[in-house]
C-alpha cells in the first residue's frame, strides 16, 4: 500500500528530473567543451538511476496487484478452468454417446431419405407435441435430429421417421451440471444471474491476471540463464524454485492463447465488452434481442443470434396447441441442399406461422466453425431467397464476434483448437496452484520471527530471482 500511496510523488518527480534534464542540457551549450562532456556524464547517471528506481516501484505495484487479485478471485478461475478441460469435447463426446449403437443407416442400398415434412409428419404423429428444429446431415449413416425446444430431443432414422433415441440422458446431464458450474457458479433458478456476475467478475480479474503476468515474467536482464529460467522446466529445484518455475513456465507458454480465452469469456459475460467488439471496427451495436422473438423471424432478419437460436432450438414450447406448417418445406429443404457445396449439416428453424420466411442454417464445418456457416431464408409460397448471408457477407463486427464467442473454447479451430483450449485451461489450474504455494510461502516468510543468527546456505538461481523479482 505505501508503494501505491507513492506513485503520484514519482510521477511529480520524473516530471522535475525531465525537465531538470533539459536545462542542464542548455546549460551545458553555455559551459566550455572540456567541461561539458563531464557534466554530460553526470547528468546521464543521475537520470538513469531515477528512471531504474521509478521502474522497481511501478513493477512492485504490478507485482502486489497480480498478488492480491489472485488470490481474491483464485478459487473461481481454478473452478472455470478445471470445467473448462472437463468441456474440451464435450460436443464431440454427447454426440458420440447419442447416437452409439443406433442404426441410422438406409433399410436397403440406394435407399432415399424421407423429405423433411414427411419426417416430421412421422415424428409428431407418434410424439405429440410442438418440434422447434429439424436437423440433418449429409452422412447417409447419421440419424435426423428432431428438437422440442430446451426440453427434449430425438434421434430419428431419416429414412423411416422411427425414433431411435432420446440421446443419452447420463452425458448430458453430467454436462449440464458441469456447464452450471463453468457458468453461473453451480447457481441454480434465481441464484444464476448471482452467479454468473460471479462468473464475469473472475473473468474480468483473470484477464489483468494474464496481462500483469506477461509483464511480470518478462525477463529485466536478457541473458540467456534468466531466460531459461522463466521459459522452460527444469529439474532438481526446491519445492519453493520449483512453484516458481511452473508458474513462470505455464504463464510463459500459455499467455497468447489464454489472453484470448479470457477476453473471449469477458465478452461473453459483459454485454458492454460485446458492444466494443463491434465499436473497436467502427460499428454501431446491435440492439439487444427482443424477448420472445421467434428464431425464424430473427433469421429472416438477419439477427446476430439467428444462427445459435435456429441451431439449438431455444424457443420454447409455449405454442404446442398449433399445427406445425409443414406445406412446401420438403421443396425448400432440396433448394436449401442445392445452395451450398459440400455442406455437412443443415438445420431448418419451423415456423409459428405459415406465412413466416422458412430459416435454414447450412453448415460447411464441424458445428462450432462460424466461419463455415451460412444463412439462408426462403418465402414459403414462391421459393424466392429472402435472406442469404454467408459469413463473409457479414459485417466485421458481427464476424469478430462470432469468432471470439468460439474462440472461448477452441472450437473456431476445430478439433486442434479445442485441444489447445483444454491444455490452457488445464495450465491455468497449475497456475492458481503454483501461485497460492508461492504466496502461502510468502505469508508463512513474513509471519516467522527473524533469526539473526541463522547459518548461510546457498540459495537456488529461481529462489534468489522471487526474492528479487519485486
């Protein structure tokens, strides 16, 4: 605290030693050669000395700030990043274990697919209710995916409409519950919204965590001992040198992709900081999504959440009592496959009402690439495109905040980008850890009585750079 109640005293002395500086240099054109360049000596010393002793102070300050906010918000961001390796796969596992062991393939070679309307003509004859999405794939093995809002989904044959599965209901509980934590804290009902500033707060203070850090690591002598320090594992080292080699090491290699990571999360968390994503490129923000708008008329629109809705199916059953209309859609569905090559899934968002533009989601990737979807929105009576926005025809801002919501857990990158997004979340576990083993044994440094008579012992290369690190 006295090195922060000093920074205004600094700054107020810099100033004076620059402009102290300035007029010794006037001075020095009035004085003879011989001793002008004496003088030059001396002031270049004296300033050096006052620029090397502001830079320990203001490294101090950093130093204590990172201390304090890690351990304030330690037990939260080991929580997010101990779920956040549990999340790695989690799309690629549900999928796995939703559909093992179902035949979804053709009854007999060469076998059609039914159209979509007589699929969910099929479905909704022998479930009641009101479906939300219809989801199918490119791959003649993969069954038809049939959601009801948030509540449930089937697994179909997409050749008979037979409803194979309800997915497994193990996994996707055990992910939920993992999700909640990751999320709001393990907050549950009114508690979430609690939960999740918790959430958004650690994220805020893991993201100067990550900056701070960088800073602090950053090796003040270039030699190449001290670099190797800080850079990479080494062996033999006391449990003290030790923590402090893991930590420097981790932070050290993960800085880049955690920054992102952590940013990502803080856009996500903050709808301010979703807002600057689209001011930092020279947009005006989107408005916030108007409550109970239907994703197809937020597709038709060109909404920034008309992919996610039309995917996941988050509308709600509230309308189940009204027929779904189904007139036309098979016809669309075959323009829909014709608009994209090589598309692997597409996901058509069911209208509430007949006259509603007909939404269909094309996707190129795996499911979490924005940049290989696409959107396209088709009039129910004439078949004329409405709406056709692939992601290059989206705007800056809209594209980099897509990225950065799949930034968060790799999945932008695919399968080496979620793998890469577990190992950095898995390092900033070690890294709480490490820094709560480092600032316990600080504590316990302090708390013990001074012994003034103590035998000398020789102190390991990363004890002795802790201790003067700050």
């Amino acid at each position: 605290m006295a090195a922060i109640t000093r920074l205004p005293h600094l700054t107020i002395a810099a100033i004076l030693t620059r402009l102290r500086k300035v007029l010794n240099r006037i001075l020095l054109l009035m004085r003879p050669p011989r001793f002008a360049a004496r003088a030059l000596v001396r002031t270049a010393g004296a300033s050096s000395k006052t620029v090397g002793s502001s830079v320990k102070q203001f490294r101090k300050v950093v130093f204590w700030m990172h201390l304090v906010t890690a351990v304030s918000a330690a037990l939260v961001i080991l929580l997010m990043s101990v779920t956040g390796v549990l999340l790695t796969y989690q799309r690629q596992i549900t999928a796995w274990a939703d559909v093992r062991g179902l035949d979804a393939g053709p009854p007999a070679p060469g076998a059609p697919p039914l159209a979509p309307d007589a699929l969910l003509a099929r479905v909704t004859a022998a479930h009641p209710g009101r479906p939300t999405t219809l989801k199918w794939f490119a791959d003649a093995q993969a069954p038809a995916q049939v959601a009801f809002g948030r509540e449930k989904t089937l697994f179909v044959s997409a050749y008979t409409g037979q409803v194979l599965s309800e997915g497994h209901t193990g996994v996707r509980a055990f992910f939920r519950k993992v999700v909640a934590l990751h999320r709001w804290v393990g907050a549950e009902g009114e508690n979430r919204e609690l939960g999740k500033k918790i959430s958004g707060a650690a994220n805020l203070l893991f993201l100067f965590l990550v900056v701070s850090g960088f800073y602090l690591w950053f090796p003040r002598n270039w030699t190449r001992a001290a670099f190797r320090n800080v850079a990479w594992f080494r062996r033999g080292l006391t449990p003290r040198a030790r923590d402090f080699n893991w930590h420097h090491v981790i932070g050290f290699w993960s800085a880049v992709p955690l920054f992102v990571i952590v940013l990502s999360g803080v856009v996500i968390s903050y709808p301010w900081a979703s807002a600057l994503v689209y001011r930092a490129v020279g947009e005006t923000p989107p408005p916030p999504p108007a409550e109970g708008r239907a994703p197809g008329a937020a597709a038709a629109a060109g909404g920034p959440a008309a992919a996610r809705g039309g995917e996941r199916g988050e509308r709600g059953g509230g309308d189940a009592e009204k027929p779904v209309p189904l007139e036309g859609i098979g016809v669309l569905a075959a323009r829909a496959e014709r608009q994209v090559e090589g598309w692997r899934s597409i996901t058509l968002t069911l209208p509430k009402e007949a006259a509603e533009p007909i939404a269909f989601a094309i996707d190129r990737g795996d499911g979490g690439q924005p940049q290989k979807r696409a959107q396209l929105a088709l009039d129910p009576a004439t078949g004329a495109v409405t709406k056709w926005e692939p992601f290059p025809s989206q705007t800056a801002g809209r594209r980099l905040r897509s990225i950065l919501r799949f930034a968060h857990t790799g999945e932008v990158l695919g399968i080496p980008g979620q793998t890469l997004a577990g190992l950095v979340s898995l390092g900033a576990a070690f890294l709480v850890w490490t820094g709560l083993a480092l600032t316990w044994r600080r504590f316990r440094q302090w708390r013990a009585p001074r012994r003034t008579a103590t035998p000398s012992r020789r102190r390991e290369p990363l004890e002795e750079a802790e201790t003067v690190g700050v």
